[in-house]
C-alpha cells in the first residue's frame, strides 16, 4: 500500500510541478486572437511535415497543399516579436496538437479542428525555441518548438520518409530530430 501512495504522490507533485510551470502560458488573459504571421512549409532533412488520411502527421516528399502551414501569433514576447503559435493547416481546417493532450515522450502529433479566430487549448499552442534573429523572428531559421501544454519538442525520429511526428523531451543539440526549417510559400 505504501509503494502506491508513494508512486501516487510522485505523479501528483509531477503534474503540479508541470502545471505550475505553465501558468503564465496557460492563463487566457495572456493570449491574443490568433494572427496570421507567415505561410510555410515545415521542414526536416528535405521532408515536409505532412497531415495523413489516418489523423496522423508524418515526414513526406515536400511541395503539396495538404503540406502549407499557416503560423498564427498568439503571444509575443516582452521584445514585441511573437514567440507563441498556433499552427494551422488552412486547407484542412487543422492545426497540430498533441494526440489524446498526453504529456509523455513519444506521443504522437494529430492534425485536430481548430478554428483561425480563437485561441485553441495548450495543446495546440507552439514555443519558439530558438535565438532571435536581429530583425526579429525569422521562422525560416532552424527553430525547435516546444509545445506548450506538455513542455516537450516536436520530433521527427530518425528523420526518414513515412515517419510519424511525435513529442520527446527538448534536446540541447543542433540539427537534430527537432530541429525543423521553413520554405515560405506566400
């Protein structure tokens, strides 16, 4: 019995650590509507994220419409530069969220309804974890993002054709498998 109260606690400080952590990201009053910021294709090793028929988001040949991401500002940073996104398939009506909101490492990512003018839950919100260019957010530049709701990265794996989009804990390395590029397409 002890060993469960134990393990039990252990998950509750877990997730009050985790909650804690997030508070200012999560409080609404933070948040603006979604703007939309810039167009692009997100990339990894020259493969497009790419949502699939089965509620899935894998690594795929680059350059179709089902692969245009739009990048909705949320919140920006005490520099005036945005900092947290939604980020939404215009053609699907989609942005990518976290599958079944788990916190683990090696969940997988979803293509999930969201609307272009409303602030969608934790989830489905994106931190931007790299370096500010000079000019500002640059999201072309190799950028790691960080979900807001669990605090972990999107990751590509092993990076090869095929290969379902997942979270895992951030990595301090460069060009690895978070991070991810952009080609704008408007």
């Amino acid at each position: 019995m002890h060993a469960w109260i134990s393990s039990t606690h252990k998950r509750f400080a877990f997730v009050l650590a985790a909650t804690l952590a997030l508070l200012p990201f999560t409080a609404s009053a933070q948040f603006d509507p979604p703007t939309p910021v810039q167009g692009m294709y997100l990339q990894i090793a020259s493969r497009c994220v790419t949502p699939t028929s089965t509620g899935g988001v894998v690594l795929g040949p680059c350059y179709t419409n089902d692969q245009k991401w739009k990048f909705y500002g949320v919140r920006k940073n005490w520099r005036g530069f945005w900092d947290v996104f939604m980020i939404r398939n215009d053609a699907l009506g989609m942005c990518l969220a976290i599958k079944g909101t788990d916190w683990r490492d090696n969940a997988p990512l979803e293509p999930r309804a969201c609307s272009a003018t409303t602030v969608p839950v934790a989830d489905m919100l994106w931190f931007r974890e790299d370096a500010i260019e000079p000019d500002g957010w640059n999201l072309a530049s190799q950028t790691k993002w960080r979900n807001i709701y669990s605090t972990k990265c999107m990751d590509a794996g092993d990076r090869h054709l095929g290969i379902q989009l997942t979270q895992w804990t951030c990595a301090g390395s460069s060009w690895g498998p978070q991070d991810f590029t952009g080609y704008f397409y408007y």
